[in-house]
C-alpha cells in the first residue's frame, strides 16, 4: 500500500515538474511600425569606420545613395567598393540596388543619429572589392545636403 501510493506521488510530482518546465506560449509582437523620416532626418553622411554613406531626400519616396567602402587588409592596404544610386523609402527604411548588379540589395533603415544597413548578397555580387560589405550600424557625422563625390 505505501508503495503504491509513493509510486502515484511520483508521477504527480514528475506530470507537474514537466508542466512547469513546458514554455506558455506568448501571443505574437506586434510588426514593428514603420516612423516616416523627413528629408531633415535623412539627408547627411553617415560613417562606420572608414565606409561611408551619403544620402539626399529627393521627394516622392525616393533618396539619392552613394555609398564608398573600406576594408583594409592585413598588410594595410584598401580594398574599396563604390556604389550610387536611387533607393525608395517606405516609412523609415529604404530598399536601394546598384546599378548594373544582380544578386545585391542594401536594406537601410533609419534610427535616431544612425542608420542601419543589410546587404543581401555577396562582396563581388554588389562590384565591391574582397571582404568590403556595407553591412553595418553608421553613425550620422554630417546633417544637410552631402556632397557627392565621383568614383575613385
């Protein structure tokens, strides 16, 4: 009789050590909701280490990109990617995919001071130069109208 009721308090005690490791599903997030950004906010230089993006606010939804890239090698030496164009804002992130590439698309999503980027696609699938991506959190450096630069 006593192990029958021990061996009955065991399987409780292991059924409700189970239901309180068993995660309680928590209903979904809310999607993330897109902030328009005004030209004030956009327009600017923004740095991450020595790559930089430069972008002017053009009006319907569109932004004029340039983006210049840096990874320097071991032996010091630049390995560079250049990059221009439009891209089309939505809200608070803007789609941009340089001319005559296929394969590349650079995500920028603006925050507060910064911009964040993905890249989707590879170093040579967007014309850049080995290990040079622009994946990355850039910090705004310069607000207003940037100056553009022609390609090195």
């Amino acid at each position: 009789m006593k192990r029958a009721f021990f061996l009955i308090l065991c399987v409780v005690a292991s059924g409700l050590s189970n239901a309180a490791q068993t995660p309680v599903a928590t209903p979904p997030k809310p999607p993330a909701r897109h902030e328009v950004v005004t030209a004030a906010q956009a327009n600017g230089v923004y740095r991450y280490y020595q790559s930089e993006f430069r972008i002017l606010a053009l009006g319907h939804n569109k932004l004029k990109v340039q983006f210049d890239g840096i990874y320097m090698t071991v032996s010091r030496s630049p390995n560079m990617g250049y990059a221009s164009g439009e891209a089309i804002i939505d809200g608070n992130i803007a789609t941009f995919k340089p001319a005559d590439t296929e394969g590349c698309e650079i995500t920028l999503v603006f925050l507060p001071g910064k911009l964040k980027v993905v890249q989707e696609g590879s170093d040579a699938d967007c014309g850049f130069g080995h290990n040079v991506y622009a994946t990355g959190t850039y910090r705004k450096i310069r607000s207003g109208k940037p100056k553009f630069e022609s390609p090195p």
